[in-house]
C-alpha cells in the first residue's frame, strides 16, 4: 500500500484578541463555519502560534476545554485550534513558536519608528499599502480569512519584511538585525513542524498569525519534507 505525502496547511490568521465582538452569537456561528470547512481537511495534528515551552500549559488549557472547565477566550488558538482538535479528538495540540533572542533585535516598532525618521522615502516605498484589511459588521470572519490567505496580499506582506534588510546605513543595519531574528523565528517554527512529520500520511494544520504565512510555506516547499496545501482550498465552498 502506499502512504500519502505528508501534508501541512498554513492558516494565516488575523489576532482574535485584537477584535472587539466576537462572543457574539452570530460571530461564533461565523467562527464555527470555519471550524467545519477546515475539518474537511481532516488533520491528524493541529500545531499553533505559542511557544514550544509553554506547551504543557497549551494542553492544561485544552484539557479543561474539552471537560467543560474552560470559556474560549477572543484568541484563534483557541476559538480554531481547541475547537477543531476536540472536533477530530485529538488528545493535544503542538505549540511549535520560538520568541528567544536579544529583546533589541526583535524590537519591531524601534525598526519602523527609525526609518519613518531617517529614511522617509524608503519608508514611504516599504510601508505602501501595508494595511491589514479590516473585520467590518458587513464582512463574515470566514469571508475575512478568505481575504487574509490571498496569495497576493501573502506575497505583498513578505516583500515588506525581505525590504526591511535595507533600513540602516553601513555599520548601522537597523532593520538586518530585526530580519535575522525575523528568519531565525521562523526557521525554528519550521523545524519544530517538520519534526512533527513523523508519518508519511501526516496532514498538520498550522494556525499562525498571517505574516509567517507565506515564509512558513516557503520553508516547507524548499525542504521538500511535505506537501503545502492552500487553506482556499476549504475555505472556498
């Protein structure tokens, strides 16, 4: 019999915490329509966005959840990760990020609070049209996470951060030393997923904040270890 190529796919998400409303009854509807388009992917892992650490504390937190003991707070983590994983009763969930280094080098305001100052029209050249599209009462969160995963604007987020290596000046590579911890972070999630590769027909879904999204996937494409599949692919009908 042969065993099919294991497979991951990335979710970008936006941060849940950061939006007002949605404990609301129609908003957990909407939640929970995502939920089901993304079980039609039927992973045997769900890995997300919380420090290889605190994994322990990750499946208290789950465990409580899944005995009643436990409100989902405005957190992706756990409106889709703990959701879905009980869904498919899965006994835990893999906290797979990495937030080490020096506190200066991962210091992302500093970086673009200097060149706003020092370099305005390299600013003004990176930061164009960097806007995270907006949650509007008009929009669904499954319609939103069909926006945040276009390819296009995936693409567009990562050419803002590879264009970050050019803030500074010679012996002052401000905005290299904040890409370096950027690629190093990211390097570290992508090694903790592949790791979590352990069988041929593994299929992981990754809940990750949208801008890890398409250098995660690079990642994972170049090494070869498996096979990237597009969340438009369940999130479309």
């Amino acid at each position: 019999m042969t065993m099919a190529t294991p497979e991951v796919l990335v979710l970008g998400s936006f941060h849940m915490n950061e939006q007002e409303g949605l404990q609301t009854d129609q908003r957990q509807e909407e939640i929970q329509e995502v939920v089901g388009r993304l079980l039609t992917f039927k992973p045997t892992k769900v890995a997300v966005e919380v420090e290889a650490r605190h994994d322990e504390r990750l499946n208290e937190l789950y465990g409580m959840y899944r005995a009643g003991g436990y409100k989902l707070p405005n957190n992706e983590i756990d409106q889709l990760g703990f959701r879905i994983a009980d869904r498919l009763n899965h006994s835990k969930l893999y906290a797979v990020d990495w937030m080490g280094g020096d506190e200066e080098d991962k210091n992302f305001d500093s970086v673009y609070n200097w060149v706003k100052e020092h370099q305005p029209d390299l600013f003004s050249e990176i930061f164009k049209g960097y806007e995270l599209p907006a949650l509007t009462e008009e929009k669904s969160i499954l319609d939103y996470y069909k926006e945040l995963n276009d390819p296009t604007w995936l693409r567009q987020i990562h050419s803002t951060y590879v264009n970050m290596a050019r803030i500074g000046e010679v012996d002052n590579y401000i905005g290299m030393k904040w890409l370096t911890w950027w690629y190093r972070r990211n390097l570290i999630l992508f090694s903790n997923l592949a790791r979590h590769l352990s069988q041929e027909n593994e299929r992981i879904l990754f809940i990750v904040g949208l801008s890890h999204s398409e250098i995660i996937s690079n990642f994972l494409k170049e090494s070869g270890c498996c096979k990237v599949v597009s969340p438009l692919a369940y999130l479309e009908p």
